[in-house]
C-alpha cells in the first residue's frame, strides 16, 4: 500500500484532533482539520454561533483542511459556506483553506506538517 504524505498529514491531525477558535482585530475564526456535519442540527448551531459573531460586529472565518467524502456532509458544508458567505464572512476548505493560513500568518503550515509526517517515515 503506498501512503502518501499528505495521508501521514490526516492521520497526525486526526490523532491531535486540530480545532482553533481565535479572534484577530475584527475577525473571529474557527479553524478546523474537519468537520463532523453529522445531521441538520449541526446547521442550525452552526447558524446560530455565526449569526451571535456577526451580530456583534465581527466578521466569521471557517477554515477547514479536509472537505469531506460523503454527498451528505458535502451538501452541509455548501450550505455552511454560503451561509458565512451570506452574512459577509469567509469560508475557506482544502486548498482554499492551506493558501489563506499562508497569506495570512506567512506561514506555510502544509510544509511543516509534511516535514513532520516524512519525519516520521
């Protein structure tokens, strides 16, 4: 079986289950490996956190590395993308996700963790 890097990557961040809720000047992000979009409820939470972020002035960011498989939770995060999206947020996810973290913080993150995971080999 070949195991690709980006493999060793998911499988560190599974293991340490990477999630980051912080605040920047006017923006409050929430940074994510994943998402576990298990049922409708999940919207509705999800819904309500943003619409509290936004009402009281801040702008919400999702950040999320890993888009999922499944139909289902791909429908979640469209409807979760345009929800932050409708309310003047940002939603970033895969590469998306990997580029904004650079520009922002001018850290290449995705290489740091490729170094750890072929560290590891």
């Amino acid at each position: 079986m070949n195991i690709t890097v980006f493999d060793k990557v998911k499988k560190l961040a599974d293991k340490y289950a990477m999630e980051l809720k912080i605040q920047v000047n006017n923006r409050v992000e929430e940074i994510k490996w994943r998402d576990a979009t298990t049922d409708g409820d999940h919207i509705t939470k999800e819904h309500t956190r943003v619409k509290v972020i936004s009402e009281k002035g801040y702008i919400p960011i999702r950040v999320m590395f890993y888009y999922p498989q499944r139909i289902q939770a791909q429908k979640i995060q469209d409807t979760l993308k345009t929800l932050y999206q409708g309310i003047g947020g940002e939603y970033y996810y895969g590469d998306a996700a990997w580029k904004y973290i650079e520009e922002f913080t001018e850290i290449n993150l995705l290489e740091i963790l490729e170094c750890i995971a072929k560290s590891r080999e």
